[in-house]
C-alpha cells in the first residue's frame, strides 16, 4: 500500500470516529485500532485488548439493574 493510499484508507476511516461520537466502553481508541487491523491485515486486534471495557460495560449495567430492583 502506498502513501498516498494509506493516507486515504485513514482520512476515510477517521470519518467514523469523530471526537463527540468516543465512548469510553462502547466506541474508543481499541475499536479504532480493531477497524484498521481488520481492513490491513483481515485480522481483529486480540479479544484481550478491549476486555476490561466491556467488563467495566457489564459492571455498569449490572449495577443499574440492581439499583432498578432495589426501587
């Protein structure tokens, strides 16, 4: 892949990752990353990566359902 692009497949890219669309758990620099590994090389970035998101993702929302319960 050249330069020229390279540069091309980011700018196109970068469309979808605007600064008020980031999201701590559900939209963050490691789905970024996964999106450019999978269009280089067809492989996903290791499951491991973004775990601790989506653990702090099922925390979250367990604790909601459990305040919900609580009501």
């Amino acid at each position: 892949m050249s330069q020229e692009e390279f540069r091309s497949f980011i700018e196109k890219l970068a469309g979808k990752y605007h600064g008020n669309t980031y999201h701590l758990i559900n939209k963050n620099c490691n789905h970024f990353t996964d999106d450019v590994c999978q269009n280089l090389t067809g492989k996903p970035i290791p499951s491991w990566v973004n775990r601790l998101a989506r653990v702090g993702w099922y925390c979250y929302h367990w604790q909601c359902f459990l305040y919900y319960l609580k009501l």
